[in-house]
C-alpha cells in the first residue's frame, strides 16, 4: 500500500506565482525538520486540488526542489524528501569574502612553467628592497593606472596583502591624531588594529551612499583642535556595498582639509576605472594614506597589497613596513608580474567583474527587496535588518546548513543599529551558492513576523 504523505498542505501567501510560493513553502517546512529525510510528498492531482492551483504548478515547483537536492523523484512511488541539509556538517559558505576561483589547475601550471624558464634567481637568493623591487612598483603603478589611479612607482610601498598595508598606514597616522573616525559598520581587521592600540574610536552615521558629510562635520569639530584620522571604504563599502558618489566623496574631503584630519582610503574593491568615482587620493593627495591589493579583484591566494602614502609620511611607512618583519613571497612577485605583462591578470579582472554580475543577479532574484542592490561590482551583498533579527536569521541560517557572518564585529561601537547581514557570494559554486541563497530566504521567512489575517484592515 502507497504510503500517504504526512505533509498538511499549505501555501504561503505572496504575489510570486502558485509554483514558486509552494516551493518556498515546502522548502521552508523540510529546511526546518516539519518533513523528514524519506517522507513522501503528496501526489500532484490531490495537492493542487486541495491548494486550488494547477496540476502544472505542482509539477513546477516539484521540479524546483528536486533542482535544489531537497527532493528525489522514486519512478512509479512519487516523491520524497531527500536527506536533510547540513545534517551531515557540510556546511555552505557565505561568511568569506573573497572571489570564486578563476585560475584552472592547467593555467596554474603553464603559468609555473613559464616561470620556471624565465624567472629571475636573485628573487630568492637575496631579501628584497622594503617596498619592493622598483621593476615590481612599476607593474603594479601600470596596473592602478588601469584602475584609475595614478601614482608614481617611487611612491608606492608593496606589501604582504592589504592587512599590512592599513596596519602601517594606520600606526604612522595615529602618531599624528587623538581620534580615529570610521563608518558605524565597517571592516572588522581594521577595527581589530585599531583596538589593539588602544586608541580612541568613533563610528560615524551613514546613509546609502556611505559616511553622512553632516555627522562627520559635527565629529570633527566637537575635536576642539585635536586631529582626527578618518578610515573608510568609498567604494563597495564592506558590509553594507554602499559607494559613495563624487559630491560625497569631494565633501569628505573639503572637511578634512577644514579640520586638518589624515585619510586612511581602502580601495580593495576597486576594479575599473571610473571618473564619477575619484579615488580619494586624487583629490587630496596631501592628506591620503591609499590602500589597494589584488586579492578582492584577482586572486585571495595572491597576498600582495600596495600602499600609497603622502609625500611627508612616506619615510615612517618604509620604517613602521621593516618593522612589520613580513615579506612578499618570492614566488607571488613572479606570479604578480608574470600575470600582469602578459594580459592575464587583465583578462581575469573582467572575467570576475562579469561573474560578479551574474551572482549579483542572482542574489537580487532570490532575496528580492530583502537585499540592497548594490552600484558597484564585487562578491558580497547587504541585508538591513535589526541587529536583534540579523542574529535570528543568521542562527536559523546556520540550522539549514549556511554559514553567514554574524553582525557584531563590523560594528564601530557597541550599538545595536544600524545592523544587517552580510552574504558572501564568491566562495561557492554557483548551483551551492543558488541554493544556499534560497536556504537563506528561508531563514528570513522564518523569522519574519506572522501577520494575522484578523490584522489585516478591511477596505
């Protein structure tokens, strides 16, 4: 005898078509363990007689779940529940922020035995120069040129990736301020340098377009002739993607020339040149610590990093660079430069600008108005919520089987608001990442609070 279906046929409400707001809503029950691993679906004519829909959208939505793994067809016994998602600690990945994987295991060996060939023997034979060999300076000033911004290669200070670019930049600016000011939410290795100084933190208001003018005006004169040194991303700001437009980014800059405060500009999102969106360095050059880095546009294994100080703080970045007692690898320089002059890195940069895309679309179809849209081509996507139930979906995310950054430490100060989560779109590949997307809608759909029908006023 066919064993019946212990499901109890329901149908969240929405404006999505029937297909898609039953495979929401069963997706939603077997995410949560209401049905599990082995139990039968009911038969297709029977459901949509008893939800009033099509026999079509039934078979529809049956197949958008057996698409995501959360049902299997059995030929001539129906469907069941596959087993469910993370009940085996397999967990999907939308925590690190980094880009998908462009570099073939075949590319990564003709790049090596091309090196093999050709590279230079003093690369490991002999320690490098502090800021790094002036013919890799010149490579990579090419490749920022590219970006937009132009510097010269006698300025620039190559680092072990973008972390120890901001941690110098930030210990010779803080020898010359009592203040640190940051955006309410930001990037949460740079607040961890700060901390570990000691010094004296302040998170300022933002808007959809990034730090308020008006907020950071109010901070920087309640200083009373102290000195300030501002940290920010203007472009695909971390977490929220917020990129600031160029009458914001030129009255940040008008302020902190009125009040004399430093910039620390981190430009590791930056993948194209723009001439709306002015690297904060063009604009005040005199005042700019800029980091840039391949890892967020080219590769995360490739950790090399590139620090752009004013003229005057040059001499104390080389000095405070020796006695961060890190080096490039040899190795990465090679590859740097090797990827650089013979157009891969190019190519790869628009490749994952397109990719970018792509997932950016994607997310924007699952989530819908859950998710900011960001202006701005990178890996992660923002979701504003309350801090109270950023931490719900993150905990009901996490019993689903998807890891997501927990909201706390991009915070500037303890407040609880603004809040939101962050998801990471590069790590996964693209079917995990489709589904880990719908896991998370179920999540928030979970948490959300129920409207009663009895709440609903009357026309």
């Amino acid at each position: 005898m066919r064993l019946q279906s212990p499901w109890p046929p329901r149908l969240n409400s929405g404006t999505q078509p029937p297909a898609e707001r039953l495979a929401d809503t069963l997706a939603e029950d077997i995410l949560a363990g209401t049905l599990a691993a082995g139990d039968r679906l009911p038969a297709h004519r029977d459901l949509a007689w008893r939800l009033e829909i099509g026999v079509g959208s039934v078979t529809r939505a049956y197949a958008m779940l057996e698409r995501r793994g959360l049902v299997r067809s059995v030929k001539g016994r129906g469907m069941f529940v596959s087993a469910r998602p993370g009940s085996h600690n397999s967990f999907l990945d939308l925590a690190s922020n980094m880009p998908p994987p462009m570099f073939s295991d075949r590319a990564l060996a003709r790049t090596l035995n091309r090196l093999a060939r050709s590279v230079d023997p003093a690369l490991f034979n002999i320690y490098p120069p502090v800021a790094g060999h002036i013919e890799h300076r010149r490579i990579m000033a090419h490749w920022l040129e590219e970006l937009g911004l132009t510097t010269a290669p006698e300025q620039l200070l190559l680092t072990s990736g973008a972390q120890q670019a901001l941690s110098v930049a930030f210990s010779v600016a803080h020898q010359h301020a009592d203040l640190v000011l940051t955006e309410s939410l930001t990037y949460p290795g740079m607040l961890g340098a700060i901390r570990q100084t000691g010094a004296a933190l302040q998170g300022i208001a933002m808007d959809e377009r990034g730090m308020c003018p008006a907020a950071l005006e109010e901070a920087l004169a309640g200083l009373r002739g102290q000195r300030a040194v501002l940290y920010l991303t203007p472009t695909m700001h971390n977490p929220t993607t917020a990129t600031m437009d160029r009458q914001r980014r030129e009255d940040i800059v008008r302020l902190c020339r009125r009040f004399d405060a430093l910039i620390i500009e981190d430009g590791v999102y930056v993948c194209k040149p723009d001439n709306a969106l002015p690297d904060l360095i063009s604009l005040a050059p005199e005042r700019v610590f800029h980091v840039s880095s391949l890892s967020k546009i080219l590769s995360p294994g490739l950790r090399i990093g590139a620090l752009t100080p004013p003229e005057p703080f040059r001499e104390a970045c080389l000095a405070a660079l020796l006695c961060s007692s890190l080096m490039i690898a040899p190795l990465s320089y090679a590859m740097m430069a090797q990827w650089m002059q013979d157009g891969t890195a190019t190519s790869v940069r628009q490749s994952l600008r397109t990719e970018a895309a792509r997932r950016r679309a994607l997310a924007a179809s699952v989530l819908g108005p859950r998710m900011v849209t960001p202006a701005y081509d990178a890996f992660h996507v923002w979701m504003p919520m309350p801090a109270s139930h950023a931490h719900t979906v993150i905990t009901q995310a996490r019993s689903y089987g998807v890891l997501v950054t927990d909201p706390a430490p991009f915070h500037a100060e303890a407040k609880s608001e603004p809040s939101g989560v962050r998801l990471c779109l590069g790590p996964a590949p693209l079917p995990d990442l489709t589904e880990a997307l719908h896991r998370v809608r179920a999540a928030c759909m979970a948490t959300e609070p129920k409207v009663s029908r009895d709440t609903i006023p009357i026309a």
